[in-house]
C-alpha cells in the first residue's frame, strides 16, 4: 500500500515495514514460548495445544491448516521468481541452486552419520536441510550497507530452492498411509484449479474456495496436508503486461493474493506456529542432553553442513568457472551468509513434529538442536559479517 510522502511514517509502520521485522517477531514468540514452557504456565500452555477444536486439537489447526497458508505464500513466491523474478533465468540460478543443494545435502549427511545405528532417530535426517526465509534475511538487513546488495538476492534466491526442495522432502518422505481416494479428489481439484488458470479467470474467490477442498482432501490421503498450499499457488494466475517482458502488471491474481498474505504469515502465522512449537519444558535437562546424537545432529548440521554446503559449494562453483562470483563480495561475506543459512528455525521444527509425531522426548531433543544451531548460526554468521570489508573496490577480486 503507497503512503503520503507527505506524512512521516509510524514508529509501527516502520516496524512493520522494516525487513528484519518479520524475524524479530518470531525470535519474540519462540523465546516466549520457552519462558511459558517452563513457567507456572506450562501445563495450560501444553493442554491448550492437545484440546480439540472440531475434527483436530489447536496444534493440528496450527501445524496443518495455518501451515498451509505459510506454504501457499511460499509457492505464490517460488513461482514469481522463478517466472519473473531473480531465479527467471538460468544463470541467475546456477550459483544458488548449486549451493542451494549442497547446503542440504551436508547438513542431511552429518545426521546421519551421527545417527545411523538408531532406526527410529535417522528419520529426522531432512531437519538441518533447512534454512529459515525470515531469520536470515532478518538477521542479514540488520548489517545494512556493510553487506553488499547482490547478497541479499543470492540469500534470498537460495531460500526459495531451499523451500522448494523442503516441500518435496516433506510430500515424498512424510506421507503417512495413502487413502486413493481422497488422492484422486485432490487430483480431480487441482485439474480444475488448472481449469481456471488457462480460462484465464483473474477472480481469486473460485480457487480459494476449490483451494479449501484441495487441502482437506490432502490432509486425508496421508499426503502432508500443508503440500495443498504450495499446489494451489502453482495454479494461481500471474499475467504479463501487454507490452511483452518486464515486471508483471501489480494486479496480477498471484500479486494481489501474495500482498494480502505478505504481513498475515510473517506477523501472526509464523509467530503462532513458532510460539506453539518452540516451547520445550528444560525441567530436567542436563548436559546429556546437548551430547545427545539427535541433538548433535541437527545443531551440527545447521552450523557446520550449512558452511561447508553452502560456502564449499561456492567456492567450488566460482573457481571452476561454473557461475560468477555475487557483485561485490568477498569470501567473507558468503561465508557469513553461509552461516546465517544455518538459522533453520520454522521449517526445521516443522520437518522435526512430521518426522517425530509420536514422541514427545524426541520432538525436544530437535527443539534443543534446533535452537542451539540457529543460535550459534546467527551469532557466528554476525560476526563474521562484522569482519567482512566494505562492498566494493578489491573485494569482489578477492573472491
């Protein structure tokens, strides 16, 4: 929405538009959780969680339908840029996605070394694989200038492979018992979204309503029911303007669904899911807990397989000739960026609750993982920035 530059800004709407905003409210709502989970308050906050609403108790309402809208904005984002956007060619997606894959890859690797004699536990192989979109962009604008512009699109272009890899982790190897039926609804629904889409009907009431009957026959085919948001975005209109290449027009159904839900998800969806899932009671915990492989897996994951996944990868890439460098920056930034991508927050917690629904102790050894290497990440990847030269002059030729 424009704003009279005529009127000075709200400290509020400064906030809101600020890019680390988003992170900052759910670094807000996961250390609120904790403070709740081992507080007076612990056991309503726990039983509140497990009370059904309906067909499904307030964290299934959470994880599987509020989620769903999360993945939907991060579909409508992945096909923007990969249509129109900074992944629309492909040399603007050879380095990212290379390095992308790689800082998957090793992250995924270092589990399950650490893990592999424990059938149940090497399950929770794809948690580190993730890289959360706010946290590190978050973290990343608080350095303004002192980073060069080319990191943030090379950050951000990342995340959104890194997300789309996430989805296909999570439809093909978290899909519980498949019921054919509803998968042939599913199939029938998503047939007449794409229905829509080549009518060419801009309206985006028809397919939010079939989008509601996407997902509930989703959730029961056994298919993670979150997939359906990430289908329907693909699906969703975006047009072209009439004079060919260039920016799409802003009234594109795609844009005008993705501007609605560009403040709902940052500032309510993901707090909510961060505040009902980072809350882990460390009534007990000890120093045997931090040793544990699980736990060891996914910190050591997220800090050490992201470096060497993402800033190996990087390294290699450029030497070899195989994309260039990012504008401007020296090794250390992309080592500091690398770092940032071990900040896995949302969605390796939610790969952590699918990849453990049944056990309570399992899901608090990830939640421990998860925080100590996104912390370490964040800390690690700040100062490494700090220590970074200025963009520009000799340090794009020290790369």
């Amino acid at each position: 929405m424009a704003h009279n530059p005529h009127v000075r800004p709200t400290a509020f709407r400064r906030f809101i538009d600020s890019e680390a905003s988003g992170g900052i409210v759910l670094m807000a709502a996961a250390a609120l959780a904790l403070v709740v989970a081992n507080s007076p308050l612990a056991e309503t906050y726990f039983n509140v969680l497990k009370t059904y609403v309906g067909p499904l108790n307030v964290s299934h309402w959470i994880n599987d339908a509020l989620m769903a809208v999360f993945f939907l904005l991060v579909g409508l984002e992945i096909k923007r840029e990969f249509l129109d956007g900074q992944l629309s060619t492909w040399p603007r997606r050879i380095l990212p996605g290379i390095c992308a894959a790689g800082g998957m890859a090793v992250p995924a690797l270092i589990f399950a070394s650490l893990n592999w004699s424990n059938g149940e536990v090497i399950r929770g192989w794809a948690i580190p694989t993730a890289t959360d979109i706010a946290f590190a962009l978050g973290v990343l604008s608080l350095f303004g200038s002192r980073v060069p512009a080319s990191m943030k699109v090379f950050l951000t272009a990342l995340a959104i492979i890194d997300d789309l890899g996430a989805v296909v982790i999570i439809a093909i190897f978290y899909t519980g018992d498949l019921q054919v039926w509803a998968l042939a609804g599913a199939a029938a629904i998503l047939a007449a979204l794409f229905a829509l889409n080549r009518t060419r009907v801009k309206m985006l009431l028809p397919y939010l309503v079939l989008g509601g009957v996407l997902w509930l026959l989703v959730l029961l085919s056994g298919v993670h029911a979150t997939v359906a948001g990430v289908a329907l975005a693909l699906t969703i209109p975006i047009a072209r303007p009439a004079g060919g290449a260039g920016e799409h027009t802003v009234d594109s159904p795609l844009h005008r669904l993705e501007h609605a839900l560009a403040n709902l998800v940052p500032f309510i969806i993901i707090p909510v899911f961060g505040f009902a899932n980072a809350g882990v009671s460390l009534a007990g915990v000890d120093g045997s807990a931090l040793t544990d492989p699980l736990t060891l897996g996914v910190a050591g994951g997220l800090v050490i397989g992201k470096v060497i996944g993402v800033f190996g990868t990087a390294l290699a890439t450029v030497k070899l000739g195989w994309a260039d460098a990012p504008a401007n920056a020296a090794p250390l930034h992309v080592l500091g960026v690398a770092l940032l991508c071990g900040i896995g927050f949302t969605m390796s917690l939610f790969i952590g609750l699918l990849a453990f629904p049944d056990s309570q102790v399992l899901q608090d050894d990830v939640k421990i993982g998860i925080l100590l290497g996104s912390a370490i990440a964040a800390v690690l990847g700040s100062i490494v920035l700090l220590m970074s030269p200025k963009p520009g002059g000799d340090a794009a030729k020290a790369f």
